[in-house]
C-alpha cells in the first residue's frame, strides 16, 4: 500500500516540473562557477557546495510547501481523516517523492561537474564530502517545506517559506565569525568560511571530515525533527502516532542541537581545513603522497601534479632567471611548490608558505603559487607575473646577496634579470639596468658569473655596469 502511494506521489508530484529549472539554474551558478576554476577537486567540489545548496534550496523548500499544503488548501483534511492511512504517513509519503526527485536532480548536475572535471585531468579523486552534504540538505529543506506547509496552508506559505529559508541561509553566513562559531553548521559551508574558494585547501593533505560529519548529523536532525513536527498535530494519527512523533522530533532536536555544539569548537588547522576535536582523526593530518611533476633546464621547476596547469607559465616566468643564475653560488639547483599553512587569529586567516623558502641539502627554493593564496582567480599570464615578480626577485637576490639593504648596482642587476628596468627609481641604476637587459643571454651571464663576487660584496658600482 505504502509503495503504490509512494509511487502515485512520484508520478503527480510538482516538483518534476522545477527539473528543468533546477538544471538551468544549476548551469547558471553553479556549474559555469566551477568550470571557470582550474581543474582542482578541492576548489570546484567546495564551491559546488556552496552554490547547489543555494540553488536548491528555495525550489526545494517552495516545492515541499505547496505540496504540504495541498489537503489544507483544498479543504480535504476532515474527508481525508476516515482512509486506511493516518494523515502523517500519508504526508511522509509525499515528503519522501518530493525528496527523490530533488535527489535526482542533484545527482544528475554534480554528476555532470563531477565528469567534466575528471575528464579535464583533475588529480587525485573526486571530493565526495562536500557532494554528501549538499545531497543530505535536500531531505531537510523537503522537510522544512512541508512542515511550513501542513501547518499553514495557504497559497502564500510557499514563496514565502522559500524566500524566508533563502534568506536564512545568507543570514547564517553572515553571522560566522572567527573558526569557533556555531554558524559554521550551516550546509553552505565548505571549509573555512572566510577564506572563500582556496586552492591551498586539501591538496596536500587531505579533505578532513570533521565539518561535514558534523553537518550530517545536523541535517539528519532537523530532517527528523520537522518531520515529526507534522505528525504533533490532532488529527495527524491516534496517540501513539503522536507519542512517536514527538519521540522523532525530540531526538531530531537534540541531534541537531549537539552537531551545532561540535561545530562551535571548530578550528582552522595548520592546513586550511575545518577541525573538530571529538571528530577529528589524527591519521588525518598525514600529507597526502604525491610525485612532483618536473619541466625546465639548467634548473627544473617541480609543481604538485594537482597544479599541473600552472606548470608552463611557472617555467616560462623563471626560464630568464634560472638561465642566467644557473650552477652560479647561492642559486637553487631545483624549484619545488611548497605548502600553504594557515593560522587564524584577531585580524583574520592569516595566510603563509609552510617552512622556510629555502632548502639547503640540496639547494632548492620552495615555490608558493600566487593560486594557493585567498583571493580571485588569477590567468595563467597573472600567475606567471606574480611568480616572476616574487619567487625571481627571491633567486635573484639570493644569487647576488641583495636580500636586504641593496645597493644601486645590485637594484639594477635584479631588474634587469626579471626583465623590469623600468621599476628601478634611481635614474642612473635605471640606465645600467637597460644596459644590462639588453645584452644577449650569454654575454649576461658571463659578466655576471665574472663579477658576482663583486656583486656580492657590494662594492660594484652602477658604473660598472656594462
């Protein structure tokens, strides 16, 4: 019986008509958001999840509600009351359709992201954390729905149950402050709120589950607490479906009230993740294994194969400098990618490479990619900019000992290396540097491997300069 009502529930149920809705508004937020980024599980799996919670959820929510509110709208709840099924169950039957087929709806969108990304060479596996939770709020934005719907039945309970939960969401975000707020437990929420959409999250270490374990905890009670609000009012069933309803939305309440308490002693660990203590496991925090990817000669540039994309720009932006400073003492004899380590205090998420810069047994320098840091997305062009203005300036300076204090002659080497003699202000170091940038690649680094120690010491005048 319950079965062949589940299944009339599925074939008149309204929802089928938002499908197409909910694909177009999937591909307008979410899906053109997340081809947009590189082909990184950890940034398009998060940001999918931000995004297809937002999606769905009014639609879910407007859905649910008029479907709720279906017997009170027509006036059928007393003519209703004398068939074999109590009025709950009848209720939990339509919840459950409306659920599948927004289940279904989702699934079919992150499936479609997920194989794109998989099919573009994205490293490693798919993230399925953040695709459980976004699939896990579909049950209780059902259920929020229909509760608003069977206990207020009118035809404004949808749209305005669906703007109201719309908002909601917002407002949760908004109120996150710090990495020990209960706020956190909201399904919009990733990783660490105010970091948006990081590449330096879960790439090098692994996706902890402590958040979205606690999410589920907390969707799984609302879900059941709602739901049992429905079965709370007279004429739902006799007393004992009542006593169970209210067993159902007690147990929902404090399931839900424990997952916000875990999520309150939340912190952002050293890798940019979410950590809960009574969750979190310490295997978790193993570095992800990993072969580098390598291009380039003298010197080899060794990215994460994750950040594979990035690779060519890295080369082509230290190609010039790594020719020229190449076997010369001080230079690296291999550029790797470093880690990114985060550390939250007062004034926000502070953002850093893990370790030092420089590795001395072999001489390597640990490369931080401007995309590992919070901010937008940068192009390739940008990216190789940014690691030829920073990591450059740093081989180079490291070569000719212009770390601090520089000197004019040093000044003028460094920005004639990285191609910039237009940014040197002294006018005369600014001449030399257009001097030296002119000269063939050869004829560079044999004046400089001629007259590093010079260089070195300081006592290289802009003069001399060729």
């Amino acid at each position: 019986m319950t079965a062949r009502l589940l299944r009339l529930e599925l074939r008149r149920n309204a929802m089928v008509w938002m499908l197409p809705l909910l694909g177009l508004l999937f591909w307008l937020v979410a899906f053109r958001r997340g081809i947009a980024y590189p082909p990184l599980w950890n940034i398009r799996a998060t940001s999918m999840q931000t995004a297809a919670v937002s999606v769905f959820a009014p639609s879910v929510v407007g859905v649910a509600a008029w479907i709720g509110s279906r017997e009170g709208r027509h006036g059928m709840t007393g003519l209703l009351t004398s068939t074999a099924r109590p009025r709950w169950a009848r209720q939990v039957v339509a919840w459950a359709a409306t659920t599948c087929w927004a289940l279904l709806a989702y699934l079919v969108c992150v499936g479609v992201l997920y194989g794109v990304t998989a099919a573009q060479g994205a490293w490693g596996g798919p993230l399925w954390w953040p695709a459980i939770v976004g699939a896990a709020s579909l049950p209780a934005f059902a259920a929020a729905g229909f509760a608003a719907g069977a206990l207020r039945p009118s035809r404004l309970t949808a749209p305005v149950a669906a703007v109201g939960v719309f908002l909601a969401l917002q407002l949760t975000v908004q109120l996150i402050h710090g990495d020990r707020s209960h706020w956190q437990i909201s399904p919009l929420v990733a990783n660490p709120w105010n970091l948006g959409a990081d590449q330096g999250v879960a790439t090098f270490y692994r996706y902890l589950p402590d958040l979205p374990i606690a999410q589920l905890l907390f969707l799984a009670g609302c879900t059941a607490a709602l739901l049992g609000v429905v079965g709370l009012p007279a004429g739902s069933g006799g007393p004992w479906l009542r006593r169970s309803a209210a067993a159902v939305t007690a147990a929902g309440l404090l399931a839900a009230g424990s997952a916000a308490a875990l999520a309150g002693t939340a912190r952002i660990d050293p890798h940019g993740m979410v950590a809960i203590p009574v969750l979190h496991r310490a295997a978790d925090d193993r570095p992800v294994p990993y072969t580098p990817i390598c291009e380039g000669t003298p010197v080899p540039v060794c990215l994460h194969p994750a950040y594979a994309v990035y690779l060519p720009a890295a080369v082509e932006a230290l190609a010039p400098v790594l020719d020229a400073v190449a076997g010369l003492p001080g230079a690296p004899v291999r550029v790797t990618q470093a880690a990114t380590t985060y550390r939250s205090g007062p004034g926000g998420i502070g953002v850093a490479r893990a370790g030092e810069a420089w590795s001395r047994t072999p001489t390597e320098y640990r490369l931080l990619l401007p995309s590992q840091l919070p901010g937008r997305t940068l192009t390739l062009e940008q990216v190789a900019a940014a690691v030829r203005a920073d990591a450059g300036h740093d081989i180079v300076a490291s070569v000719i000992g212009a770390a601090r204090d520089a000197t004019p002659a040093q000044d003028a080497v460094v920005a004639a290396l990285l191609g910039t003699p237009a940014s040197v202000t002294d006018p005369d170091a600014a001449a030399a540097a257009q001097r030296l940038a002119a000269l063939p690649p050869d004829a560079r680094r044999a004046w400089l491997a001629e007259h590093l120690d010079a260089l070195r010491a300081g006592t290289l005048t802009v003069e001399q300069l060729p």
